[in-house]
C-alpha cells in the first residue's frame, strides 16, 4: 500500500523550521565557542536537500539563509546564496540519505558545512570586514563549523533512528510497512 | 526516473517532481540573492528595504530572543554545580534534592543581588557623570561568528537611535548599530571594526582604542614620547563626539615599543563583560561638560601634528566609529579629536530620520 501524506510530510517540515528558527534566534547567539556560533540555518538547509533534496531542499535552503541573513549583522542575501547553491550540490542526488545512511550523511554535511562557512567568512573578508585570513579561517570559520556539526548531529540522530514519523520518509520502517512496501512521499511538496 | 515498488532500494524510490533536480529554481534563486546582496552593500546602514525589514525582523524576533536569554542565562553560572554533585551520590542521595533546592535558591539570591548591585552601580554611574540616559537590558548575544554584538531590549519606540553610546555600570561598551521599535543591536568596543577615541587617564595620552578578533582591546597612535604604563586606565576622550569624555574602558595590561615605531603598541584588557540578562545604560545626548574642552582638542592637534609623516593615517582613524567597518569613512576634521566621520554623519542623519 503506497501511503501519501503530503501534509503530514508538510507539517513536520514546517516544525523542524519553527525548532531551527528558535535555535537560531535564542540559542545560538547565547552559546559561543571562541567566536563561532551555530548556524542552525544551514541545519535546516542541509536536513532538507539531504531528506529531500531537489526544488524542494534548493528553496528550504533560500529561505533558511534568507532568514540567517536578517538574523546577523551581515550583508542580506549571501548566506541565502551560498545555502541554496549548497542545498542544490547536495539534493542533486539520491534522496533520503540520512535515513540510508547516518554516517555518509554526516559526512556530507560536514563538507557542505564547512565549504558554506568557509565561503562566508571569506566573503565577510573580501568585503573588508577583517584583515587577517587566518583569523577568518581559525577563529571564525573552524568554531562555526563545529558547532553546526554539533547541531546537525541530533537532527540527524533523530531522523534516522525514527519510524513512523514523515522526516524519516520510510527510514527504518517497521516490519509490517516494509512487507507492504509502504513508503511515505515527499514528491509534493 | 525510479520506479517506486518492493525490489526498488529505498534511496531511489521517491518521486522526482523536478525533472532538473532543481536547477531552474537554483539558478533564479541564486540570481535573486545576488542581487539582494548587491543592493544590501549598497544601502549599508542608512534607511531602505533591507533595514526595514531587519528591523521588521528584530521586533517580531524579539521575545524569542528574550526567552532564550533567560532559559540559557542560568547555566552560564551553574556549570560547576553540576560537576560538583557527581561526588559520592549513594551518601548524598537523601540530601541531594534538598541540596539542588538550596543551590538553586542561593544562585537565584546571588543573582538577585547582583543585579542589584549592578543597578546601584549604574545609577552612582549615571549620577557620577551626570549621564542623560535610559536602561537597558541585554537578551542576546551575537547571532552571527562575525560580530561582536549584543541584542537589548530597548529600540525607536523607547527613544534608543542608531550612534547612541552604551555603557554598563563598568564603563562604555559599545554603541548602536541598529535599532528596531522594540530592540536594538550594540555593536561592542572588542569588535574588531570598533574603534573609539581613548586616552590613558594618567598621562592624558590620546590614542584609538580598537577591537580584534580574539576579544582584546588595542590603544593605537599613542606616540612613543607619551608616558604610558602597565595598569593605567583608559577612558574615553570625548573627542569623537560620541562618548562621553572620561568613561573607563579597560586597563593596560602590556605596552611594547618596537625600536624606530612612531607609536606604541598597548594592549588594553576590557573592564567589562557582556552576558544576558545584564543591564546597561544607553546614553541619550551629551552634556556640554562631557564634551571635550577647546584646550583638549588644541592638544590632541599639537599630539597629532607633531609626527606629521603619520598625520594622514591618525586622522584616518581617530574617531569614535564602530558601526562600519567598510573602510571608506572620510575624515571631515583631520585633528586626532575631528568629530564626525562618514559613518557618524551617517548615524546622526539617521537618529534625525
């Protein structure tokens, strides 16, 4: 049986953000290592293009640098550049990978988190806002990435040890779904 | 396309609504925030779209901010607590409640008291240097790895404008960069785009005081025939129009003179520290005996005129701006106590706006 739930699929997406955005907003600023913090946008971006991936993941990642981008004191709209080329790279595959596989998924992430911070930083740079790069790279760039990687861990700890719920889009399905060979579909969204 | 069915793994059984993988919407999007960053550079800090809307953004933010201000506010004081209490639990185990109970009555009287003093503080601060100012309280810290900023629960609606200086009961910390109707951003004195005029309190040696990355604070264009120590304490000079004069700002910790260098290199250690939940002052308008005398400023013409071959770069920087950082503020007064750069002028038509 072919179960389609688009809304279900629709709502959980919707919470993850609303707990990305308050973890942007109120947590993230309140916990920093050395001068890097969290950027739950990128996240969001990287659970969405990973789980979903394709138009999808590319505007999940828009939106979640959009709002990165009014959180800080940055130029508007480079995070959501590099967020949603990043989301594009990193959808452009197979689907469903964190469910698939925990560990390549982390790993994809954590490329994808360090080239987007890196990026960021550079940029930062490039536009004059310091004036040393191995600043930029050690104490900006490297505490950023950990902690997002740090962030990111739970979410996809979570998702790809759940069942049932709509993130796991059939990761680790239960025996009777997997002898029907039930699969939710996020094709709608 | 894959098929979905039984014998399909499951990385390939989800439908494919994009034929592209999202490479028509990928290229629009990244068009479109090139373009918002285009014109993000371009409008900086004065009125526009962008500075609406993150204002807009702010305000609508702000309770959660306020809220993630007081849940992590706690456990920036407790971390030892909880250390603490793995010790030999099996004895402890009928205490241990009541001990929680305890320690967390006396970290809430603790705290309790030190707001108290730091509001006494701020008002013998407020009173000391007769300062025309409104409260504040911090609810956030920095939300990006680039900025040293921090978040207060004041904006327009309270009267806060953008330039406004910020102190706590310590000294200055910083100025606003941004305000919202119902908060504002503060960019602080160890950013490393900050600078504000300085002088050692001592010697009357006048010098910039910047920020950096790595949180310390360095007294810059100091001439090396300037008598400077370690421990003495830096305080504002006024001279940039935006600090009161006479404000602390920190303490000399290492003052190095390279043989041949024009100006010392001193290091300054901040006197204060921003965490949640902190009150501060934000200080309306100046009086005019907080503004540098004529004498002062005669000084710091003769201070800058003397090394003439460095005359162009002290004027450069001498100022209190630390909401820009973009490099391309012009010096109207090219004294080392010239008021208004590009940016404060900036600032000020945006406190008329």
């Amino acid at each position: 049986m072919q179960v389609k739930d688009s809304n279900r699929n629709r709502r959980d997406f919707l919470t993850l953000a609303a707990i990305c955005l308050v973890l942007q907003v109120a947590v993230a600023p309140n916990i920093a290592l050395g001068n890097g913090r969290a950027n739950f946008g990128l996240v969001f971006a990287g659970v969405a293009s990973l789980l979903v991936g394709g138009q999808f993941g590319v505007f999940c990642g828009f939106l979640a640098g959009l709002i990165f981008d009014l959180s800080t004191t940055g130029p508007i709209g480079l995070m959501s550049f590099l967020l949603t080329i990043g989301s594009y790279v990193v959808g452009i595959e197979a689907r469903n990978r964190i469910a698939d596989d925990f560990v390549g998924s982390m790993r994809q992430f954590a490329q994808m988190a360090f080239i987007v911070s890196l990026a960021y930083h550079v940029a930062m740079f490039l536009v004059g806002e310091a004036t040393s790069v191995m600043d930029v790279v050690l104490l900006r760039t490297l505490p950023t990435f950990a902690l997002t990687l740090l962030g990111f861990a739970p979410f996809a700890y979570v998702i790809s040890h759940a069942t049932g719920s709509a993130l796991t889009l059939g990761g680790k399905p239960s025996k009777s779904a997997r002898s029907h060979g039930s699969r939710y579909d996020l094709g709608n969204l | 396309m894959p098929q979905k069915g039984g014998a399909t793994p499951p990385s390939t059984r989800f439908r494919r609504t994009d034929a592209d993988g999202g490479l028509r919407i990928c290229i629009v999007l990244v068009v479109l925030s090139l373009v918002m960053f285009t014109a993000s550079v371009r409008e900086g800090d004065g009125p526009g779209v962008f500075t609406t809307a993150r204002g807009a953004w702010m305000t609508i933010t702000t309770p959660i901010r306020w809220v993630g201000g007081a849940v992590t506010a706690p456990f920036q004081g407790l971390g030892n607590i909880f250390a603490n209490l793995t010790a030999d639990q099996e004895r402890l185990s009928e205490l241990k409640a009541e001990n929680e109970r305890l320690v967390a009555r006396n970290a809430e009287l603790e705290e309790s008291e030190q707001t108290a003093r730091r509001l006494e503080s701020l008002l013998g601060l407020q009173s000391l240097y007769n300062l025309q100012s409104t409260g504040a309280r911090i609810i956030s810290g920095s939300t990006d790895s680039w900025s040293s900023t921090v978040t207060i629960d004041k904006g327009t609606a309270a009267g806060i404008a953008v330039g406004m200086p910020v102190t706590d009961s310590n000294g200055a910390i910083g100025q606003i960069i941004r305000c919202g109707a119902a908060s504002s951003t503060v960019r602080l004195v160890t950013d490393e785009n900050s600078s504000v005029s300085a002088m050692v309190q001592s010697s009357r040696a006048q010098g910039v005081l910047r920020g950096s990355v790595d949180g310390t604070l360095h007294l810059t264009l100091v001439r090396t025939d300037q008598n400077v120590e370690v421990g003495d304490t830096v305080v504002t000079s006024g001279l940039g129009g935006v600090f009161p004069k006479g404000l602390p700002l920190g303490t000399v910790t290492s003052v190095e003179r390279t043989s041949g260098a024009l100006y010392y290199d001193i290091e300054v250690e901040p006197l204060s520290s921003t965490e949640s939940f902190e009150e501060v002052l934000v200080i309306t308008s100046l009086t005019e005996d907080q503004k540098p005398t004529a004498e002062e400023v005669a000084q710091a013409d003769k201070q800058d005129s003397a090394s003439s071959g460095a005359k162009s770069t002290k004027s450069d920087d001498s100022s209190d701006s630390n909401d820009s950082g973009d490099g391309s503020a012009e010096q109207t007064d090219e004294s080392a106590g010239g008021d208004g750069t590009e940016d404060e002028s900036e600032d000020q038509s945006q406190d008329e706006g």
